[in-house]
C-alpha cells in the first residue's frame, strides 16, 4: 500500500511551531496544527489558550509572504470568516503547511 493509498482519517497531524525570535512569539510561539479534517492556529497566553480553528473542506487559499529567513502564512476560510494568519515560521515548513493542506484537499475530492 503506498502512501497515497492511505485512508486520510488515518494521517497524524502536523504541528508547525513559529520562532520565538519574531514578532507576539518570545514567551508563547504561535502553532499551526495540520490535520486532514482541519488546519487550527492555536496560541497560549499566561492562562489558557486562544485557538483558531477552518475546516479542510473550507480552506479557500493559502498564501505565503517570505522575507530573508521568516514566512508570513495566512490560510483563507471558503465561508467568509477571518482568515487564519500565523508569522514567523521557517520557508521550509510555511511550504510543507500549504502542501499538507492540497494533498488533504486532494484526498477529500477523490
């Protein structure tokens, strides 16, 4: 069975943490967390947490703005609703959180 065959309930999720060196991250670093049937932005304060939360089915778009060495994502909700936006994560996983988020799509159609 080859990895495209995997049923999607059946992916773990993804956590992408931001650095702690870029703006609203030093003492609680956002996390976008990936997983098939959503993409949430979660971010701790002194008690609690405040968590964001689209639906895969509803994700519109993902766009991302690099600079030098951090990326700005914002992934656009389908139903109109503020769009999650996260700063401060690697190129690298800024990419890997958009691709995460067309293969689930993908998945999902088929």
């Amino acid at each position: 069975m080859g990895a495209t065959d995997v049923p999607m309930d059946s992916s773990p999720a993804e956590t992408f943490t931001a650095s702690r060196w870029t703006q609203g991250n030093f003492l609680f670093p956002t996390k976008i967390i990936v997983s098939p049937q959503r993409v949430s932005r979660v971010k701790s304060r002194l008690f609690g947490s405040n968590e964001e939360t689209i639906p895969m089915s509803k994700v519109a778009s993902v766009h991302i703005k690099t600079g030098v060495v951090w990326s700005e994502i914002v992934i656009e909700s389908a139903g109109g609703a503020d769009p999650i936006t996260s700063y401060g994560h690697r190129k690298r996983d800024a990419q890997r959180i958009r691709d995460l988020i067309e293969q689930y799509q993908a998945q999902s159609r088929t």
